[in-house]
C-alpha cells in the first residue's frame, strides 16, 4: 500500500487482496513467501511520523518505506499557489531547519528502525527546483547523507515526470525545457548512483 492516509486503515481492510482482517484489525498478509519482498508504509502520507502508530506485520521480507518532504512548505512551495520562499538551510515556518532538524524529523524511522530491527527504504524524496539559491540541492544533499548514514536504501521523486521535481531541469520554473548541462542536483544524485556501480 502506497500513500495512505487516515482513512486508509479502513479502505485497506476492504481492498487488500484478501479482503479479510486478523482480529487485530490490521489486513491479513497476502503472502508469506521469503521469495517475495512486501513494501509497507505508515499512515500520513507516508511520512516518518506515521511510524509512531505502525506495528510490524509478522510475516518475512517486510520492508518500511516512507516518504520525506519535511517541511512541506520548503519542498513544495510554489507547486499549489506562490507564496512565500524558503530557503534551506534557514526559517521555514517560524523553526530553522538545517541537517540536524531533518534529522529530528526523520527520527521516528531511526527509531522503528532500532527497536524492530527492519530495513527501512525511503520511498520517496524530493524538492522543488526552483528553491531559491539552489536550496534543493542543499536539502537533498543533507538527506542523503543522513539515509547514508543509517543504511537506508532511497528513491528520489521523481525521473522524466512533471518537471517540478525534475534535476534534469534548472531553477527557472518557467523553463520547462531540460538544462543544456547537468545541474548540481543531478551532479549530486548521479555522484550517488554511481557508487552502485560493481
């Protein structure tokens, strides 16, 4: 299940493959084969807070996703209506937010992770492109580093989609043509992907 919400817990017992419940409320796993990987995320929108409510599904090769766009207000800003702008590291919202406020925020992740010990994958991760002062490049850099440093596997949001979140475009977002050169965000991305490289 991908981007559940509040009401997802109620949907899912309805929809799951199985359609039936344990009589715990939560959905009867549909498979339990260690051949196959199951990919789980919490409520809000899979955000790391929503893991403070998730208890893990007793059944092998379970993986925890979530997704991080905290704070919401830097990595979307612009996207729904213009606003103020936000620069990273700084203020947002009245809080500065820098690499250890990420951090805080991802804690509950750090913490599902210590106390269940299961792999956690970051499903999900992004700016916009047109933060001001290549502030996206900066915030992704800080979050990689802290995936890095807990040994989470990570997807950045998102390739040749809308180019919002696109690194292959600069920070002009009246620009929808991609950037004659690699900009520093996909510089940083492509100098992680190729660590990958056997």
């Amino acid at each position: 299940m991908t981007w559940p919400t509040s009401r997802s817990r109620e949907w899912s017992r309805k929809a799951w493959p199985t359609g039936r419940s344990w009589p715990s409320g939560r959905p009867r796993p549909f498979a339990r084969s260690t051949r196959c990987t199951i990919i789980v995320e919490p409520a809000q929108w899979g955000s790391p807070d929503g893991l403070k409510e998730l208890q893990p599904l007793d059944v092998p090769n379970v993986v925890y996703s979530v997704h991080m766009y905290v704070p919401g207000s830097f990595t979307h800003q612009g996207v729904h209506s213009r606003g103020k702008s936000y620069r990273y590291p700084g203020e947002i919202d009245g809080k500065l937010w820098d690499k250890a406020q990420l951090e805080a925020a991802l804690k509950p992740a750090v913490d599902f992770q210590k106390t269940y010990g299961v792999h956690i994958y970051i499903g999900e991760f992004s700016a916009i492109r047109w933060a001001p002062d290549n502030s996206a490049c900066r915030y992704l850099r800080d979050l990689i580093d802290i995936f890095e440093a807990h040994d989470w596997d990570w997807t950045y949001h998102a390739f040749r989609e809308w180019d919002g979140w696109s690194v292959e475009h600069g920070p002009d977002r009246n620009d929808h043509k991609p950037s004659p050169t690699p900009t520093d965000r996909e510089q940083l991305l492509r100098s992680w992907f190729a660590k990958n490289v056997p």
